[in-house]
C-alpha cells in the first residue's frame, strides 16, 4: 500500500531522516518508535507532502506521492492525525469533523463515517455542539482521530495519540486504533509509548538520530535485547 525509499530530508544543511524504507502492506497495524528528535514527525510530513525530500521515493499504491500536491493526497485515502491533535478551536465538534470529510469519499461515506466515530468515542456525539477548544486534551485527540476516519482513509496516519494524555485515557485511544485495525484499517503510527505501540502493531521499526536502526514484527521486537534494554528499561 505504502512504500518509502531511500527517503533523506534535510533543513538547513542539517539531516532529519537518512536513507529510511518502510512498507505498510493493506490492512497492516506499523509502528515507529524512537526517541524525540528522532525524525519521525519529518517522516510523517513528507509523506503528507508538508516537507519536501531531498532523494527517495514515497508510493501509494501505484502513485508517486512525490507528483501529488499535498492538498491532494487525501483524495487517495491517506489521512493524517498530527502531533497535537489540531483541531479547529473555534469550530463545533461536528463542523471539525466535517472537515475531516472534505475528500470525495467523505462526502459520499459520512453518514456511516459519523456514526462510526460516535460509536467508537460516545463523548463526541454528546458534545457535538461544543466548541473544541473548549473540550479536554483526550476529547480533542478522539476529535481528531475522528476527523481522520471522516475522510473514509484507507490509510490513517497517527502521530503521536498519546501525547499530553492520562495514561487510562491515552489506554483508551490505544483500545479504539486497535478496533480500527481489527476492522481491516492500514495504521501508521509513531509513538513514544514503545510498549503499547510494539505490542499493538504487526511490524515495527525503531527510528533514531533519522536513521532506522531495527525493525520486524511485534514479536521479534519485543524479544530484542535492546528494545528490553533501552526503550522498555526491562
């Protein structure tokens, strides 16, 4: 579904990701883990077309990324959750949503969209009227996760879900991507909860100083000495 390869970006003579690949196969749960300023941000931004790589390629199925403009890369079922959630303060919580639905499939999809998402987080349906700024950090991340499934992706990009959360909210997130998965929805995601985003994914990869420096199923991962080690304190 989605290849990277060979990706490098660089700002300002300073290089955020070094020579990285990955693959997310149709329907597959991948994790990226790795310390802050690792590059994984970097790397979700090049794929959504934000930042411009300097080599590599980025394929979605069979597009080249590279030749889509970045308003236009949600039409092909990519949708980004970024870092810090994001949402339209001044907006209702369904007006946000209806953003997330701006894309062809969205329109035609959104009344199975929203009844999804209120099915997965019921506070958005009791608040749909609210401003979302004025909702609580784990309310505005549903939000956003929210707006993402609005958009009918086939891939859904998380950058970091659990930031700034309450660990029992931030379980609750983790709860509802699974569900996503297990309803057959390709997830990229980065995070720095390593334990739950390993266990959670079929295949990970672990990003440091721009570079992967590991990667394979939850399984071997888990078993690494050095994720145990450094990221798991095991």
């Amino acid at each position: 579904m989605l290849t990277v390869e060979s990706l490098t970006v660089a700002y300002g003579g300073l290089t955020a990701l070094c020579d990285i690949s990955l693959v997310v196969r149709g329907g597959q749960f991948v994790s990226i883990v790795g310390p802050n300023g690792a590059g994984k941000t970097t790397l979700f931004k090049a794929i959504s077309g934000t930042v411009s790589p300097n080599a590599g390629r980025i394929r979605f199925e069979n597009t080249d990324l590279l030749t889509v403009a970045p308003s236009k890369r949600a039409h092909f079922g990519i949708a980004h959750v970024p870092e810090g959630r994001q949402v339209f303060g001044s907006m209702t919580v369904l007006e946000n949503l209806e953003m997330g639905a701006y894309p062809q499939t969205g329109r035609r999809d959104w009344e199975r969209n929203v009844e999804r998402i209120f099915s997965l987080f019921p506070i958005l349906a009791e608040r749909r009227g609210q401003a979302a700024g004025t909702l609580s950090g784990g309310e505005q991340q549903m939000l956003a996760i929210g707006r993402g499934i609005a958009s009918s992706p086939r891939l859904l990009m998380l950058d970091e879900p659990s930031m700034g959360l309450a660990p029992m909210v931030a379980d609750l997130i983790f709860e509802r991507i699974g569900e996503l998965h297990r309803d057959g929805l390709a997830i990229l995601m980065v995070e720095q909860r390593v334990a739950e985003a390993v266990q959670s994914c079929d295949f990970g990869y672990v990003l440091e100083a721009g570079r992967m420096v590991l990667e394979g199923t939850h399984q071997a991962l888990l078993a690494d000495n050095r994720i145990r080690s450094v990221y798991l304190g095991l």
